[in-house]
C-alpha cells in the first residue's frame, strides 16, 4: 500500500493509541481471505507494535473492532480470545463497510502502560 497519512501507533503519556490495523498477507507474503487469518495476523502485527513501546497486548485496555460481515463474528472472537492470558480489555465491534478490498477486519486499540 501506499505510505498513508498517519502513524502505527501514538504515545500520549502512559496511553498508547494503535492506528486501525488489517492485514491481506501473513509475515511469509501469503494472502489472507479468511476472518481467522487475518485477525492472526492484526493480533500478531500489534504484539509487534506494542512492543516497540516496551508494552504487550496484555496492556490492551481497549480494542475497538470493524468486521465486514456479521456472520464472522464468532470465529474473530474465538481468535481474539486466544491471545489474552487475563481479563481481555475493554471492546466494541461493529459491522461497517470496509475501506480496501480484501479487508475482512479492522482492530484499532488503546494500552496503557505507565
């Protein structure tokens, strides 16, 4: 994709805001169509956001979830669920039209990590 305008992820204080992140493609460059694979992937690339700021994803204190299709609703969670060792954070998911073709989700978050 094209540099677009706006960062991966913003420091403010001890919060730290994750831009909305999706993925097509898995770390080897092969494609993602399902809903499983790529919140795998979203929850992977944001553990590896996070961690540029010293934080995990057990940080997470909000997550905020778009998915084209209401009918995946239960396989993203069942995937979502597996990467929390506690309590998972706060979320809201929506269903909503989906800016770039392909994208079957869109996860932004929030951690705080003092």
């Amino acid at each position: 994709m094209e540099h677009l305008p706006f960062c991966s992820a913003v420091k403010a204080g001890d919060f730290i805001f994750l831009s909305g992140t999706a993925a097509l493609k898995d770390d080897d460059g092969n494609d993602l169509t399902t809903i499983d694979g790529q919140t795998h992937q979203i929850m992977k690339q944001m553990a590896r956001t996070l961690a540029n700021f010293d934080a995990t994803l057990d940080d997470l204190v909000k997550v905020t979830i778009f998915i084209g299709e209401q009918a995946e609703w239960s396989k993203m969670n069942d995937v979502s669920r597996s990467y929390f060792k506690g309590d998972p954070p706060a979320r809201a998911t929506c269903v909503a039209g989906l800016v770039v073709p392909g994208f079957l989700i869109e996860m932004e978050a929030m951690a705080y990590k003092p």
